[in-house]
C-alpha cells in the first residue's frame, strides 16, 4: 500500500489502465457492474467545470500584471502567447480535418444517443457567446458564455489596477481552492479511468482501438507542425535569428521537458537556457518565462484543435465553418485555462466537449493516452515559452548575438 501511495498519479493511471483492459476483455458485458465508479468520477469532473474555468481563467489574467507596464514587453509577449495558442489550435484541427480520427466510428460511443450541436452562423454564434445573465450562463453550464464573461471580468479587474487588490485576491484564492480540489479529484482519477476503460473494453472493438491511434498519430503530427515550421517560421522572420541555432541552444530545456512533462518543473532550465545559451537578460526572460509557464500552453491548444474534431467525428456532428471557428477559439481560450491545473488535460478535455454540448464518454480514452500524447504536448510548451522569450529580446535589441551564437553555449 505504501508503495502504491508514493507513487506518481500517471503511474498510477497506467497501472490501472492496464488492469481496466484486463478486466474489460475478462468480464466482457459484466464488467458493468463497476460502472458506477467511472460515473462517479465524471460526475465529479463536470463539478469542476463551471468553478474552475471562472476562477483560474480570471486569475490568469490577472497575472499579466497591469494594462500599462504590459504595454511594451509585456503587451508584446501577450500577443505571442495569443496568437501561438491560436496557430497551434489552428494547425491541431486542420491536421485533424485532413486525418480524419474517429470518422471509422461514427455513433460508437454515444450508443445510439442523438448529439446535435446548434447549426453555426457566424455573425448569430459570435452574439450567442455574449451571456444576457452570467449567472443563468453558469447555472446551465454554458462555458462559452462563462468563458467570455470571466475574459471580461478579467480585463476589467487588470484595467482598474490597485482598486481591485482585494477582488483579485479572492479570485485568486479562488482558483487555488478549485485547483485543490481539482487536485482531490485527480488523485480519485486511477479507480474511475479504471471502471471507465474496463466498461469501454467489455463494450467496444476493435475499430474504436484503431481510431484512438489514428488519434495519437494526429496529435503528434500537430506538434511535429509546430515544432517544425511555426516556431522556425517566427524566428526567422520575426526575430530575425537563426532557428537551428535556436534549437540547439535550448535542447537541454526541451529534453527536461519530455522527461518530466511539466513547464513548471522545467523553469529552472528554461531560464538557464534563456540566459546563458540564447543571450537574453534576466529583465526579459524573469518576466516572459514565468508567465509562459502560466499562460501559454501551445501543445494544449494543438490536443483542444484535434480533440474538437476528433469527438465531432465520433459523434456524427457536421463540421461546419462556424464550428471550425468554435474549435480554435477555444484552443486559445483553453489552453489558457489549463495553466495549474493538475491533470489539465483530462480536465480541460471534460471542459472541451461540455462546451461544445458532446457527452463525455470520450474522457476516460483521452485519460488512458495522455500520458503518452503529453510529452510532445509539453515539450512543446516550454519551446514556445522560449521563442517568444527570444524573438522578444531580439526586437527590443536586448539580446546578446554573441552569446546566442556561441558554440560553447550549446553544451550547457
């Protein structure tokens, strides 16, 4: 018991992912008796949702600092943060709409049920997002017009500065209070991945297998797109510096990253590399790698891009323009929201498919195989928080090109 106790929750996760496959193939139909567990995990994600998209959402904002000293680095280094996430939202639903996952399987997992989401109109949809009572919004878990109102109430509380201490600081208590319980939830996480895998073996074939690869293959190829060309891409012709040079300068940082598929974990390197590898000063990386951390999660908004298409695919929705809007929007928004949390993509794939109105039978696939996917996820991660930190000291003429171009730098 002890050593089941020490050990880390994706081990765990593992473990009884594989014990679900057991006991679902063992079972076949019967294991549905241990269902009620998974329910109840799903339960409690969809708890979660409504408190921890308003709270951490408000408080990442918040984080920016105020409106005035952003305007320079800062609002320079918002911008990237936003427009990447966007990119990379973007890329994970073309490669997904190119690759088709989970097309082979239409109606499998609903089991027959009716998913509708609301045809898209795109002047009619953007109106809809606007909530007439927040509360209202909150009450039918409406999360795009939660979403919206929390970016409003957090812009509102960054402009009015000082005044607001007392409220961002309760928001901000907030969000620790959901992350915590978040936290409670996730370590509940193994048993209820278990009941949900084992019923989904007994139930399902082999095509629902086969679709989950081409999934993995999706993603994976979305951060290779990145990786590969929108990084590179800004570099070069936005901060003006050599990309391959780029790369080798931050491949201890990139390599920490896989390994412990945590940004917050990789910080200490990160800056390492920032400063002694790519020849940015502590005033700039101090500043744009923490709130990097925090806020900018591209491999996320790749997964929220391919998820979204994967899930309307599975679930027989038609995608339509004003959807693939919808898709990368929230790529944006939500991978925003993820920063802190604990099991960010479990949590945020249960936030996905709410908004987008889909049942949640999807959770406990996404769980099984997040482990895996999150490696490129944060890898990715950590890689942009560092070229924006670069293309940023670059434009502003901070940047030390000797150091950047230094061979001995690269080993570091």
């Amino acid at each position: 018991m002890k050593w089941w106790i020490n050990q880390k929750l994706y081990v765990k996760i593992f473990i009884c992912i594989v014990i679900g496959i057991i006991l679902g193939f063992a079972l076949g139909p019967n294991v549905t008796v241990i269902k009620p567990i998974g329910d109840v995990f799903i339960r409690l994600l969809k708890m979660l949702i409504v408190p921890l998209t308003f709270f951490t959402l408000i408080s990442g904002i918040n984080k920016m600092d105020d409106l005035k000293s952003l305007r320079s680095v800062g609002g320079k280094t918002i911008l990237y943060y936003c427009l990447t996430s966007l990119f990379a939202g973007t890329v994970g639903v073309i490669v997904a709409l190119i690759l088709k996952p989970g097309k082979e399987v239409i109606g499998l997992l609903d089991q027959g049920a009716e998913v509708t989401v609301a045809e898209y109109n795109f002047i009619d949809n953007m109106v809809q997002w606007i909530p007439t009572n927040p509360i209202e919004a909150m009450a039918n878990a409406n999360m795009l017009q939660v979403i919206v109102f929390s970016i409003i109430v957090g812009i509102a509380l960054l402009k009015l500065g000082d005044k607001t201490k007392l409220i961002v600081s309760f928001i901000d208590k907030g969000a620790d209070v959901m992350i915590e319980i978040t936290d409670f939830v996730m370590k509940l996480a193994p048993y209820g991945i278990l009941a949900l895998i084992a019923n989904m073996v007994g139930t399902l074939g082999s095509k629902m297998l086969a679709e989950v690869g081409r999934f993995i293959l999706t993603d994976i190829v979305g951060i290779i797109c990145v990786l590969v060309f929108v990084y590179p891409l800004i570099l070069k012709f936005v901060g003006k510096v050599n990309p391959l040079r780029f790369y080798r300068n931050i491949s201890p940082a990139m390599l920490v990253a896989a390994s412990t598929t945590s940004s917050a974990a990789t910080l200490p390197i990160s800056m390492q590399v920032a400063g002694k590898n790519n020849g940015v000063p502590e005033k700039i990386y101090g500043f744009t790698l923490p709130l990097g951390a925090t806020v900018n999660m591209d491999g996320m908004a790749v997964a929220i891009g391919c998820i979204s298409v994967f899930s309307a695919n599975l679930y027989g929705v038609p995608i339509t323009g004003g959807l693939i809007f919808q898709f990368m929007f929230l790529g944006l928004v939500l991978s925003i929201g993820a920063a802190g949390v604990k099991g960010a993509g479990i949590v945020m794939s249960t936030v996905l498919l709410q908004t987008l109105n889909m049942p949640l039978t999807l959770v406990p696939i996404l769980a099984a195989i997040w482990p895996i996917i999150d490696i490129g996820h944060t890898t990715t991660n950590v890689t942009g928080d560092l070229t924006g930190t670069t293309i940023i000291a670059s434009n502003t003429n901070s940047i030390d090109m000797d150091v950047f171009n230094s061979t001995s730098s690269q080993n570091s």
